[in-house]
C-alpha cells in the first residue's frame, strides 16, 4: 500500500462530497495521491448525486494542497488550521 484515500460519507445537502487521503512517506513525491484523487474525480462525474468535492487540507501541508491544485480544486475558505478546497463536477 502507498497511502489511503477515502469518499467521506454520502454527499451533503449540497450535493458535495468530501475526500480524504495520506501518502505512506516512502512513496511521497511520486504522484500517486495526485493520480488516485484524479480517479475518485472520475468516478465522481458519473454518480447522479455529486455536484462538487470537497477536501481540506492542513496549512503546512503544501504537498497535499499541490494535489488538489492539479486536479483542479480551489481554495474556498480557511479556519484555524485548515483550509478548504472544492472541485465542482462537471457531468459527462
């Protein structure tokens, strides 16, 4: 294994749903987060019920937020030790 991600529970009232991940620290730096978010992203245009993605990441985590910026997410908020991103889906 090289790290886990996660849908975090059904989509919310919105029709947003959040992702979680981690990469094992041998394998960091080599994509591989980057490639999985972009196939939960995939996988998410085609499920009726998922308008956005939402994901939150750490402050001083860059290697995260470099993750979601290549997939597209935007930085749409912050609290005291996170900010939140969220990607908006569009259908196939």
């Amino acid at each position: 294994m090289v790290g886990d991600l996660c849908f975090k529970g059904l989509p919310n009232a919105n029709s947003e749903i959040e992702i979680g991940y981690g990469t094992y620290e041998d394998f960091q730096g080599n994509g591989y987060m980057t490639e999985a978010v972009g196939g939960m992203i995939e996988w998410a245009k085609r499920q009726p019920g998922v308008k956005a993605i939402t994901a939150s990441t750490d402050q001083t985590n860059l290697p995260s937020m470099v993750i979601l910026q290549k997939n597209q997410f935007v930085k749409v908020g912050e609290s005291e030790d996170l900010f939140h991103w969220k990607r908006e889906i569009r259908k196939q």
